[in-house]
C-alpha cells in the first residue's frame, strides 16, 4: 500500500512541475469571438484554440518592444502581453483582451 502511495505522489509532483510551465489565458477578441491560449515558456510555444476552430501552434520570435510574439510561419501571428494581444490569421487582424482570472 506504502508503494502505491508513493508513485501516487511521484506521479502528482511530477503532474504540477509540468503544469506550472505553462499557463492558460481566455481572450475576448473586438469581432466578439473567444480566443484561448495556452503559453508554454519552456518549449517557447503558444497553442491559440479559437472557438470553435482547430489549435494553431506557434513559436516565440524576437519581438520589437514590450511584449511578446508568437508566429506560425506567415500565416498566424499573436503579440501584446498577457493582458491584450493582437491576433493575425491570415489577412484578418483583431486586438483581443483577456477577460477572466
């Protein structure tokens, strides 16, 4: 039983340092669609799962400024802050802000 408990924690310890490397944010976009994203800082990716819609993955890249930027090839790109970004899909362009907790 001591065994069992035991792998039980490790694999909980093991759970929540993986979890913490990354952090889920909801958006409100100005077309008043829901954008969520979760920023992986380790991996330096963002995974964008609008509503709806199938995940984008993007890779960090050097952004001019304050902020951060996240692109997948030339076709999506999310920059600002944790607060508000811009999304880019395609030719489309909408600035989001983040609503919840």
């Amino acid at each position: 039983m001591k065994r069992i408990m035991l792998a039980a924690a490790a694999f909980a310890a093991l759970s929540a340092a993986s979890a913490s490397a990354q952090t889920y944010r909801t958006y409100r976009c100005s077309n008043s669609t829901a954008l969520r994203v979760i920023f992986n800082d380790e991996r330096g990716t963002a995974t964008v799962v609008p509503f709806g819609r199938p995940s984008i993955r993007l890779t960090r890249a050097s952004s001019a400024g304050v902020g951060f930027r996240y692109t997948r090839n030339d076709s999506h790109e999310l920059s600002g802050n944790r607060e508000e970004v811009r999304w880019r899909a395609g030719s489309a362009t909408w600035t989001c802000r983040r609503v919840g907790s």
